[in-house]
C-alpha cells in the first residue's frame, strides 16, 4: 500500500485550487481549456501553470480533468493541448477516452477517471497493465471490494469521499444526450436526474407525483476514512469542480482535520509538506449540503434520495414554533441566526421554498415576506451569514517550518535555510560590519526580525548563529535579508520539486469483457477503436454519442440507486406491491420505463417505445 495519503480538492479556477492547497489539499484537479467533463469549469493554461508553481511550493500536485470523450476531429488539438500542460508542469491527467494511449505523448503520468466505469478488480487489473498509474473507483464501490482490488493490484487507488452523486454508474449515463443532444461524456449534462418526474404504473396509476425521484443526497464518507485507508485507498476525492469557494475551503479543512487525526496513529503520512493553520472551525451543514449518505460504503441505504428538493438543505435547525403577521419562530434556543441568513423548507403546496431574514430581534425571525408554511414545519438553514462572511476574508495558513542558520563570512554574512523536508538553501550578503555595544539587544532584534515571515508560507522554527558576539546591523537591512532569504528559498522548493514521469507503451493484453459489449464502451473515435481492437475485441462497437441509429430498447442509465427499495418495494424483502409493473417515471410528454435487476440489485432506466418521443 502507498505509505502516502492523498487529499485531492476540486478547483473550479486558479484561486479556488490555492485556497484548497492552503486549507489542507495534497492535490488538486482542475478543467484544462477544453475537453474536460465540466465545460463549464474550464481554465487558461496561464492560470493551470499559476496553479502548479504555488503547488509544487508545498510538493502538492495538479491533475488535469481531460475526461470527456473525444471527435476524430479533435485529435490533433486533444494531443496538443497535452504536450502545453506537460511543458506547464501538470502532474498528471485524468483521462476517459482511451485514444490518448494510442497517442505519441510526453511522459506524464496517466489517472483513469471514474467516467471509465471502474467497478471490478478485472477492470482496474485491466487499466493497470495499459500504464495508468492511478485509477478512480465507481463511487458506487464497497469497502470491502475495495480491499479485495488493492490486495490483487498495485496501482494507486483513488475513491471519492464527499460531494455530489451521479445517479448512473459514472460514464454510462446517457439520458441527457437522449433528451437534449447534451452528453455526459462531452462535458455537458443537462442534469437530468435533478428534475420532477411522476412515478407511474403498467395501468397509468400515480404512484408519487412531481418529486426529484432520482436526485441523490451527497456524499459523506466522514466516518469510514480509517476503514478505507486500512483497505488500501490513498487518494481520497472530494467532488465539487462547479462548487464555489465557501464549499472548497470549508470540506477540504473538514477532511484534512479527520485524515491528520488518522495519520497520527500510523507510520503514513500525507503526500505534501508542511501544514494547514485553520483560523474557522468547519462545518460541513454550513455549505452547499443537500444532506449525506454513506451510499454503498456499507450497506444499501435506503435513504439515499432526496425527493422534496435536489438545491442545498444546509442545516436542520428546528421546526416552525409561533407565527405572526411578520414574524416567526422555531422550537430550538440554542440556534444562532443574523441578519441575512437564507432559511428554506416545505411549503403547505409540498414545495421546496426559500427566504432570506431581515432581522432577528431576541428569538423572533422577521423574513423579507413571510413564507407559506405552518406550526410544526421543519426548517433548515441555508445560508449562514455569518460564516460565509468569514470565509470570504482570509481563513487558513499552508505553512512550511524552517530553520535559519547564520555564518559570518570574511565580506559580511551566509543565511542557511533548511525545512521541514530538508530541502536547503544558502545566500550570502555583503556589508560592513562592527559588534554591537549591547550584545544581549541585538540579538533580540536579530530573533525578532526574522522570527516575523507574516505574508510568506515559512514559519521559523529555530535561528542560530555561528558567532557570539552580536554585530550591530540596522532593522532595515535585516528586513531586507529576510526578503531574500524567503524569495531564495520559495525558488529553490519549487525547484527542487521533481514531477513523476512515466512513459507509455503499447499494450496487447485482453480486454475482460465484463458481459456484452456495446456503447458504454464510449468509442467515439478511430484511435480509440484501435485500442480496443488492440486489445482483443472484434467489431468494436461505437459510441451511443456518434450512432444516430441506436434507438431501440436503448439503455439510458444504470444504477445501484432502485426506486422500489427506496418505496418500501423491495422483492428480496418480500415486501408487499400494490402496483402492477412495469415502472416508469414520466416528466411531461418524457416516458421513461424502469426495470429492476434483483439478481445484481439495479435498476436499468431505458426509453419507453410506446411513449411520445
């Protein structure tokens, strides 16, 4: 097992990604200028190289979400698009479309993003003998097969910890490009699954009207970071490339705060240097939180879903207690609320409604327009001013200690810097020199002066010098030294930093097909056939995004996620079902038909032929 554990934040930008690196992040990802799976979340090659040069200051590392599938068309600048994030100094890529195999690249390391479908040792043995050298697990995948593939693999094992679910199994979800011409695979999901359906029977009866019946509640692996660690993940995800800078600081400080308290019982260690000074105590609720599951961590939850609404909850914090012509209040004492402060709720129409309070005045609530619920309504707290606020100034320290050695030389004085990673650096000033008439003073203003890096990433752990007598040297001068002596040591880290290098070779080894062999392949070009075909597999079998004529009983979606579990309907538990199947979710003239695989408990969504579209 790697004896390095990985924290990897999302950055939606440049600013995003140093924020995360301050506040705990061993790593980054982030959307090249175009090709990755957030379109959305794209970024200049100025700011990704702005990104890697403060990274690197703390040997954390930038991965680059080049995970959409790619046009023949396309090839050409997909391959020069990589060889620029090389020469920037990107860590590595994480990639869907197998064509970048077949490409001739510069030695970067290569992650299998989770767009592949890595749900079987077969599969991760499978992307392990092609070169890649980390692989991001379905999300969708147990502790305990977790275990199963790092005891029979060597490659590095990321999984996801925090952050939104993609109902479908990741890179087989085609619903979007079904209904709108906007494919998952391409980048630019509509978001389907977040949407109102209707769930109806064989004979047309309404089972649940207009819910989000395949909206999931987020990720929170919270409590499982040891089990996962002791299974063999050293890389731990949070999602969030489109999530603002409030969610990146506060989930990153939350995960980096659990993971040190691990790491302090074992001989691991985190994969970058120094350490994280939080000035905020985080609070996950207190962010973008449409409530949390454990998912399949475990066991299946039944509560995965969140029906009422797919936007951001945030925290519970009482039920409605007294209402007045302008005011409210709830039944707990010991909340805290601003002026400013975003509430929502389920309005008397079953809806999800929100509204911001103008004041509060001891414990009454005055809302900008007093909402449509009654006593006895849950209310949660989704936005809190006060916090926002905080983060939004300055809110954590990356620091690196350090150690300052002084000499005196014949034409002035050598500083010798050494750090926390025994990186060191040396610089040598030039001045005139005479003792100081007060020894014990100087040196005190020595100490003090350099004992001040405010504004730098170093800390100074200790200052020695080589000489007894203190000379006298003017506190300008010293201020000046200490400048260089940081700027000197910030380049030699930076330099000092060597990036893994790994050069890709073609393989032949079989494909194991898993089962039939179709679409979800997500062959979209030629190079990416030929890597198929490379690896065993006849008649390679296009893309659902490139062939026009697949129409017919086509699979939209398939997920761990099952509807009748999630109702009570379950057949393993031999529940009892008052409906006649088969299933299907309906949003306006859209009819889709659910079938459930008990056999390996999932639900297939596919389009209903009998349907208007």
């Amino acid at each position: 097992m790697n004896n390095r554990i990985e924290l990897l934040s999302p950055a939606k930008n440049c600013e995003i990604g140093i924020e995360a690196i301050n506040h705990g992040a061993d790593a980054v990802y982030i959307g090249p200028p175009k090709f990755g799976a957030r379109a959305s979340a794209s970024n200049s090659f100025e700011d990704i190289e702005k990104l890697v040069s403060y990274a690197h200051l703390f040997n954390a590392k930038v991965y680059v979400t080049l995970n959409t599938i790619f046009k023949d068309s396309e090839l050409d600048e997909v391959r020069k698009l990589i060889f620029n994030l090389y020469n920037i100094g990107v860590d590595a890529l994480i990639i869907q479309d197998m064509s970048i195999l077949e490409m001739d690249i510069p030695p970067i390391h290569l992650h299998a993003s989770t767009q592949c479908d890595i749900r079987t040792l077969e599969k991760v043995q499978f992307l392990e003998k092609c070169g890649f050298q980390q692989v991001v697990l379905a999300r969708e995948t147990p502790i305990d097969t977790m275990k199963y593939i790092a005891d029979n693999t060597n490659v590095t094992l990321e999984a996801f910890i925090h952050g939104a679910l993609c109902v479908s199994y990741s890179g087989r979800c085609y619903l979007s490009q079904y209904q709108c011409g906007r494919s998952a695979n391409r980048g630019v999901c509509a978001q389907l699954c977040r949407v109102k359906y209707n769930l109806v029977d064989a004979d047309n009866r309404e089972i649940i009207k207009n819910k989000h019946l395949l909206s999931l509640k987020d990720l929170n692996a919270s409590s499982y970071l040891k089990e996962m660690i002791d299974a063999g993940i050293s890389s731990f995800k949070i999602e969030g490339r489109l999530k603002d800078l409030d969610y990146v600081k506060t989930i990153t400080a939350h995960y980096r705060l659990l993971i040190d308290n691990i790491l302090n019982d074992t001989n691991l260690r985190k994969a970058s240097s120094g350490y994280t000074k939080l000035l905020f105590n985080p609070d996950i609720e207190k962010t973008f939180y449409r409530g949390s599951t454990t998912y399949f961590l475990k066991q299946r939850e039944k509560n995965l879903s969140s029906f009422d609404t797919p936007k951001s909850l945030g925290k519970y914090v009482g039920k409605v207690s007294k209402i007045s012509d302008f005011w409210f209040s709830i039944d707990k004492n010991d909340v805290d609320f601003a002026n400013g402060d975003g509430i929502c709720f389920i309005n008397k129409n079953g809806d999800f409604e929100g509204v911001r309070i103008n004041k509060v005045e001891g414990g009454k609530l005055f809302p900008l327009s007093m909402p449509n619920f009654k006593i006895g309504t849950s209310i949660f707290k989704n936005f809190d001013a006060n916090y926002n606020k905080l983060l939004s100034h300055h809110s954590a320290d990356r620091i690196i200690p350090i150690e300052i050695i002084i000499n005196k030389v014949s034409t002035g004085f050598s500083f010798y810097t050494i750090d926390c990673d025994n990186i060191s650096s040396k610089i040598e000033v030039t001045c005139d020199v005479e003792l100081a008439k007060n020894s014990e003073s100087m040196e005190k203003i020595w100490r003090e002066q350099f004992s001040k890096l405010g504004n730098t990433c170093f800390e100074l752990k200790n200052i020695s010098f080589s000489f007894k007598e203190m000379y006298f040297i003017p506190s300008s001068l010293l201020t000046q030294w200490k400048k260089s002596i940081v700027e000197n040591h910030v380049l030699t880290r930076i330099n000092n930093y060597k990036r893994e290098e790994f050069v890709l070779h073609p393989t032949n080894h079989k494909y194991n097909t898993e089962g039939k062999i179709d679409y979800s392949l997500n062959v979209n070009n030629l190079l990416s056939k030929r890597f198929y075909e490379r690896h065993g597999i006849t008649n390679v079998p296009m893309a659902f995004e490139s062939n026009p004529l697949i129409v017919d009983d086509v699979e939209l979606m398939r997920t761990k996620y099952c509807i009748k579990y999630a109702l009570g309907y379950c057949s393993k538990q031999h529940n009892k079902i008052d409906f006649k199947e088969p299933l299907y979710i309906t949003n306006g003239k859209d009819k889709y038909r659910l079938i459930f695989d008990c056999k390996n408990c999932e639900m297939i969504i596919k389009k209903d032929n009998h349907s208007s579209i």
